[in-house]
C-alpha cells in the first residue's frame, strides 16, 4: 500500500492562520471569576456544614 506524498504533504501556517480567530483575551476572565465562584461555593459548603 503506496501512500501518494502530494497528498500528505506538510502545510506551514503562521500562528494566526493556524489559530483562525482573534486573541482577545477575555477567556481569562471568564475562567478567574469561574475559579472565584467555585472556590467561594466550595468554601460555604465546607464551613456550613459545621
């Protein structure tokens, strides 16, 4: 079984076109306030318990 090498040959991209979006940055955001909630919940849970 030959393996055709046009087909499987390597494309080279920059970042940009390898990440088709934007870098906004407010995923971090996003995960900081998601981190705060749950650590908060965790903690209110655990001492409501007592």
């Amino acid at each position: 079984m030959e393996i055709d090498q046009a087909e499987h040959a390597e494309v080279e991209r920059t970042p940009t076109e390898a990440r088709q979006g934007l870098k906004t940055g407010h995923m971090r955001y996003v995960l900081g306030i998601s981190l705060a909630l749950a650590v908060i919940t965790m903690v209110i849970l655990y001492f409501g318990n007592f």
